[in-house]
C-alpha cells in the first residue's frame, strides 16, 4: 500500500507485525462477505468492526466474524452495561475518525472499550480493517487483543 494508514503506524510502533491485504472497494457492496470472496479468505478469521453507545459506559467498541451478526444483549453483558444501541453511521467519522466500510478497531480518536468475539483466539490470523476502505490487516489476533487491551468474549447471536 502506497500510504500508511494510522493503524499501520501504531502498529508497527508497537513492533506488531502486519501484512496489508488489498482489495477493490464495491460501493454498492461494502460487506465483510463480498471483501473475504474477493480475497479468498475464510469469512470466520475476517472481523468486521462495530461501534455502539453504551446506556452507562458510552462508546464501545465491538468485533466480529464477517459471518456473523453481533448479539446486542451479549454485547451490553459484556461491557457491564444494561443496553447497547448501534452508533448512528453519521456519527462515526466524528467520534472515531473512520468511514463506514474502513472502520479498525486500532488508531480511534480515543481509546475505547474494545470487545472481539472469543472466536478469534481460534485463529492463527485474523483481519481487520487498516482504516481505510480497500485495505485489510493481517496479524495475530492474541497481539491485536493485548495491544487494545480488549476483552475476548462471546459477542454473536
């Protein structure tokens, strides 16, 4: 990739590596799925990210197999939180400085709660958006989990 996204800094930073997978960006069709066909992944170790407002903890963040859909009620249990609604797509950019279809867990505005689906510790790799659309990192999901200090859960309906 021509240009480094934030989240490939911050990780490099870190000393975490990455490989960058590129893809065509569809915008009629911006779905983890149609991202996994065109680069001939496993729709399971591809994680798509969610960000939701919590009723008490406020902005959480949330990631899942591209196969999967997240479990709202599962999702607020694991934040301790009673009730958790998805973030409106017009608020996204401002509260984390990502687009819709280029949203990665890594290099947000602030550093929020973070939540991946127990899934991935399954994995010897997993992706996540590179935080632009047309681009997805491959890592180690154990190091993603331990640079975000994210809690591993059962987040899937």
């Amino acid at each position: 990739m021509k240009n480094k996204t934030n989240a490939m800094r911050l990780l490099e930073s870190a000393q975490i590596e990455y490989r960058a997978l590129e893809y065509e960006v569809d915008e009629n069709d911006l779905s983890g799925m149609h991202i996994a066909h065109q680069l001939s992944m496993d729709p399971d170790m591809m994680f798509k990210t969610i960000v939701a407002r919590g009723e008490k903890q406020g902005i959480l963040v949330f990631c899942i197999p591209v196969s999967c859909e997240i479990d709202l009620k599962k999702a607020a249990q694991a934040a301790g939180d009673k009730r958790v609604e998805l973030l409106p797509v017009k608020e996204l950019l401002g509260i984390t400085g990502y687009i819709r279809g280029g949203c990665s867990p890594v290099g947000m505005k602030k550093k929020f709660p973070t939540f991946i689906d127990e899934t991935c510790l399954i994995c010897d790799q997993i992706t996540v958006s590179a935080g632009v659309r047309g681009c997805q990192l491959l890592l180690d999901p154990e190091k993603l989990v331990a640079f975000l200090e994210a809690k591993t859960c059962d987040l899937t309906a």
